[in-house]
C-alpha cells in the first residue's frame, strides 16, 4: 500500500490547482468581449433569467408617481480610456436595501447600459465605467424601482442617453 499521507497531498494538491483553473476560468472571463462590445453587439437578457426574473422585470413600466423622477447624465473623463458617470437625478432616492423589495414611490436604482450590453446596476449617483475600448460608445441609463422595472412617466420609461468617444 502507497504512503497515505502522500496520497492526501497530491489530491490535496491536484483538486487546488483544478479549482484555481475553473475559477480563474468561469468567474474572472468577461460576459462580452470588449470588441464586441465596441462592435455594439449585444448580449441578449431575454433568453434567460438571472436568477430574479429579470427579462420580465427588464420590460414592465412602473409609473413613477407625483413628482416624477427626472434624470439626467454626464461623462467626466477619469484615465485614458475610463470614465465616471454621474446620475443626476430629483425626486429619486437610490435604494439599495429595498431592491428586490416592495416598490416604493421614488425609490430604486438604476441600469446601465453600455452599447445595449447591461451592466452592473447602480446603486448610488457615481458609477466608474473602467478601461473602455477605443470608439464611440452609447451610455444609457434607466431609473427602476425596487422591483427593477422601468420607471415611467405617461407610458415613456425615464432613460437617459448619450455617447462617449474614447481615442
């Protein structure tokens, strides 16, 4: 019979280094590539659900109620390719406890959307949109409530829209 104690070493030692490649793997690779994402390809949320049912969720507007939210959006340069997104908004509190939870009028938090790809959602007024690859990019932002459906006023959701450069 073999040394037992070496046996358990080089399992032990076998199964860390597996593990370290289907974490570095799965976990550390991007969704998207960033030349499709500078080519505006996009990943498509409704053939699947992230575990929230968030392709229904993506498509229900929610009237936002008086004051409506506004919303506005400004790009302020932060490195040569990345870039801070400040949300600008009135009568709209970011809501990071009440996600997933009961709407509240003027609560919530926002998506974010580079070239229609989603990103991480926001949960406060400054967002860092890191290391963007050359081209022109569409930055939208949409208000949702806790329930991350759209908030909307007489039917138009309340998005933001504009376009960034990076050279």
């Amino acid at each position: 019979m073999s040394n037992p104690i070496a046996l358990l070493l080089a399992g032990l030692a076998a199964g860390t280094g597996l593990g370290a490649l289907v974490t570095a793997t799965v976990i550390d690779r991007p969704a998207m590539s960033k030349a499709a994402m500078s080519d505006g390809i996009a990943h498509d949320h409704s053939a699947h659900d992230h575990g929230e049912g968030q392709a229904m969720h993506d498509h229900q507007m929610i009237e936002a109620g008086d004051p409506a939210p506004t919303l506005a959006i400004e790009i302020h340069p932060d490195g040569a390719q990345s870039r801070n997104l400040h949300i600008v908004t009135t009568n709209f509190t970011f809501d990071p406890e009440g996600v997933n939870g009961d709407n509240r009028p003027g609560h919530g938090h926002a998506h974010v959307y580079i070239n229609g790809v989603k990103q991480p959602r926001a949960y406060s007024p400054w967002v860092q949109l890191d290391a963007l690859p050359m081209g022109t990019h569409e930055i939208r932002v949409t208000l949702n409530a806790n329930d991350h459906g759209h908030l909307a006023t007489n039917g138009t959701p309340i998005e933001a829209v504009t376009t960034v450069t990076i050279e």
